[in-house]
C-alpha cells in the first residue's frame, strides 16, 4: 500500500548541492516525514510556489542565479503563510538577525544538526495542523453545518450537543494528531471513531482493537507484533496492528487498561512515530493516526499513578467527551424508532406503533448502559411483541428490575453517606411532596410512572396525591 503523504502539504527544500538535498531527504524520510519536494535551482522556486501550497520551506543563503537573500522577501511577502527556515553556511549573528527581521521563521547553520532541524519542523507541522484545526473550527461554527453529514449517519441523534461534537470531529479529522474520545459504556465511542476516519481521507483500514477484552500479557504482541523466535513459542514473525494499520487509522478502546510497559512504548511511539517488535532490534516506523477511547476517570487513574502521565497529555490532542443519554433524551424518541425497525428487520416482523406513554417511561429512566441498553431493551421487547401496539409491559419489567438491583446495591449506606441537609431538616411531609412533584415532573405528568420511579402503586400514589390537596 502506499504511505500516506506527511504532512499534507510537501515541505520545499531549496539549496544548489545536490548532496545536501538528498541528506535532509533522507534524515526526514527516516522520521516518517516522506512528502518533501528538492529543488537545487532558485530559479524554480516562485514557479512551484504558484503552482501549490507549501508546509514550510528550508532555504539555502548562498546559490547561484538568485540567492536566498533576494528569495527570502519575495516569499515572506508574497507567501506569509509558509513558515521559511533558513540553512546557511556562515555563522554570523547579523546575518541572522537580518533574515529573522525579514520573515524567516529559524536560522540554522550547516553543518546541520539534525536534531534541531527535526524538532524545528516538527513544531511547524503541529503549528499547521493546529492553525488548519482553528480554521476548520471557524468555518463549521460559522455556517452550523456538516460537510459530511454521510460520515455520522450510523450514529442516530439530533441533539445539539452531538451536532457540535460532529462539526469539531470535521475540523480535526484531517489532521495526524491523535484523539481521545471519553464517554460512559454505549455512548458510541467506536462509532464516532470510524466517522473521523471516514472523514480524514486516509487510504488505509480502521482497526480497532479493545485492551479490556485483551490478556494483558499479549496486548504488546498484538500492536506491535513480533520477530521470528522472538520469545518461546514465536515460531514465525508476525505483524503487529499497528502495521495493519499503516495509512489508516489504529483505535485502541479502554485504554484505561494498559498497563506500564505499554503505555511506555505507545508515549514513544507517539512522540516518535518508532516502535520496535518483540524480540526485534530493527526499528519500524508508522504512518498511523491514533484514536483512543475509554469510559474510566482517566483523572482518578493519574492520582492513583496508573497511567503516565506524560502519555495522558500526548494522547489527547484532541478530546472529545460524548454525553450519557440522560443528557440527551431529546434523542430517544429517534433511538426507538430505528432499533424498532431495525429488530423489527432481523425477526422478521412489521415495525409495532410504540405508544407516547413509552417515550415517557423511557426519559424517566437514567439508563447507566446508554445507547446499548436501550437497544438491547427493544430488542428483548420485540422478540416478545406479537401485533398490535408495542407494550411497554416488558420495558417496565426490565427497568423495575434494574431498579431494584440499585436499591439492593446501595441498601447498606448509612444515610449520612447518601443525604446531606444544610440548615433545619425538612418534615416527611415536605419531603413526600418534593418526591412526588419530582417524579411527577420527570414523568410529564404520567402517574402510572411516577408511581413506578417511587416504588409504589398509582392507587397509593393517588391517595397521596388527594391527601396533599386536603
């Protein structure tokens, strides 16, 4: 397959000998920066610049025909967004001064040392990157739209606070930083995963690979492969995900889970782009964008000293935190349609007519598994539906049940641990009367499932009700 072009737009080293040329080629070929035009006559220089966009230029000072001193101004004025990087071979601060003066971003001078020039492009890569974001950013706020509107279809809302999630995944989908998608357990995390990757244009394959469902011991061999005899048992080399994922992008979910040895080598490969297999000394690099995803407190996991974190900050570049459905069930009334159809179309049935009073049940209901609950809930409902209207008699069943198991789960805390008052304790008729309008109000005035979110019967809650009018 062929690698991807980094960074996007080619970086023009321009200098009159031809061994410098193919030495700076080779020193940021070797650190995955492959997209570089050589140009060895300045005469050339203005015609390329007209003909495409440039991420940043490296300038020699002294050549024939025209030198870099004329070339400096033309190019800061004419192209002030193309960072210049000026190689000279005299050392002279003057020379310097006056170049920066002009425009020019850094003066180094030759003989090279690679390290500062690599660390000098690189930041003017991620500068470009980051000012590309910014105006991507500007331009989706802007018109409130989404260029790609195809890329999310899997994802089911029309919420605001998702719609705003999707026009930053736009803006930064293009871009070779990695991400940090946060949410709980069946918020969508994989999914909106593959929308950035459908997005960012990149040749090669999405590959996901879940840490929780991975023996830890093998999650080092599973990225990044292994070498022939590499350890007992490596009877053939074997290429890590990471490699699969040349080109494309590489999804790691829970990577709460990673333990220290992995997260050790997944920091350099993130500052580096370098990794080596297991049991091997030859060195790979990779062209992958990274996107990782967990529903832990990655905060809670710094304080405790589980997760690095230098890897925590170099991870996400980007972070996006999807919202749980309670904050959005504005949503379910879409939710259950499409899993309605889309069960009704794996059993075999016609799609049932869910009644209003199950919309209601279903936004009084806090679903700690998110989307995935839901839809397992639906699923289970249809399997049992008949004809007719849905009934919402399994719904109620299953979320009683859950309920329950939360009442048990919490029924040994002291009530110290579970209710604060500050001030005078209120009276147990004003706490019945602030519960009962609290249900009432989460559901919408329906009293068969206020009386359900109260754990009594509606005939109690009526009497209740009538005695509170008295």
């Amino acid at each position: 397959m062929e690698k991807l072009k980094y960074p996007s737009d080619p970086i023009l080293v321009i200098d009159d000998e031809p061994h410098f040329l193919k030495s700076v080629e080779f020193i940021l070929k070797y650190e995955g920066i492959n997209n570089i035009t050589l140009c060895s006559d300045s005469r050339d220089v203005m015609p390329l610049l007209e003909k495409q966009p440039f991420s940043l230029i490296l300038l020699d000072l002294l050549m024939p025909h025209i030198s870099g001193y004329q070339l400096l101004p033309e190019i800061t004025s004419g192209y002030p967004d193309i960072p210049v990087i000026i190689v000279a071979a005299e050392n002279r601060i003057e020379k310097a001064v006056e170049c920066i003066k002009t425009g020019a971003y850094d003066f180094i001078v030759k003989p090279v040392n690679e390290n500062r020039l690599l660390v000098t492009i690189k930041n003017i890569i991620k500068l470009k990157e980051i000012q590309k974001e910014n105006l991507g950013l500007k331009r989706h706020f802007d018109s409130d739209s989404l260029e790609h509107p195809e890329a999310f279809a899997e994802i089911i809302t029309g919420n605001n606070k998702m719609r705003s999630l999707f026009q930053y995944a736009e803006a930064i989908a293009g871009t070779s930083l990695p991400v940090l998608i946060t949410g709980e357990t069946g918020t969508g995390k994989e999914l909106l995963a593959q929308a950035i990757h459908r997005i960012s244009g990149r040749k090669g394959k999405f590959i996901a690979l879940n840490i929780a469902g991975e023996d830890k011991a093998m999650v080092s061999d599973t990225l990044f492969g292994h070498s022939k005899g590499g350890f007992t048992g490596a009877v053939d080399a074997r290429k890590g995900l990471i490699e699969s994922a040349a080109a494309g992008t590489m999804f790691l979910d829970e990577i709460g889970d990673l333990n220290g040895e992995v997260q050790t080598k997944l920091l350099r490969l993130l500052q580096e782009r370098k990794y080596y297999p297991i049991g091997s000394d030859r060195e790979k690099t990779t062209d992958a964008r990274f996107i990782f995803a967990t529903n832990r407190d990655m905060e809670l996991l710094l304080e405790e000293k589980q997760f690095r974190k230098d890897l925590y900050y170099r991870l996400q570049s980007h972070h996006i935190h999807i919202p749980p459905l309670r904050e959005r069930l504005d949503d379910i009334p879409l939710l259950l349609d499409h899993f309605l159809t889309e069960s009704a179309d794996m059993l075999g049935k016609k799609p049932p007519t869910p009644p209003q009073e199950l919309i209601t049940l279903l936004r009084s209901y806090h679903f700690p598994g998110n989307i995935r609950e839901l839809e397992g809930m639906v699923s289970d409902a249809l399997s049992r539906h008949d004809k007719g209207v849905l009934s919402t008699q399994t719904f109620r069943e299953k979320i009683k049940g859950l309920k329950a198991n939360k009442t048990a789960n919490h029924s040994s805390l002291s009530p110290d641990k579970t209710v604060t008052f500050h001030g005078s304790m209120p009276t147990l008729k004003e706490m019945e009367k602030f519960m009962i309008d609290k249900a009432l109000e989460m559901s919408s005035g329906n009293q068969t499932i206020a009386a359900g979110i109260l754990g009594i019967s509606r005939k109690a809650l009526n009497n209740r009700l009538i005695r509170g009018k008295a």
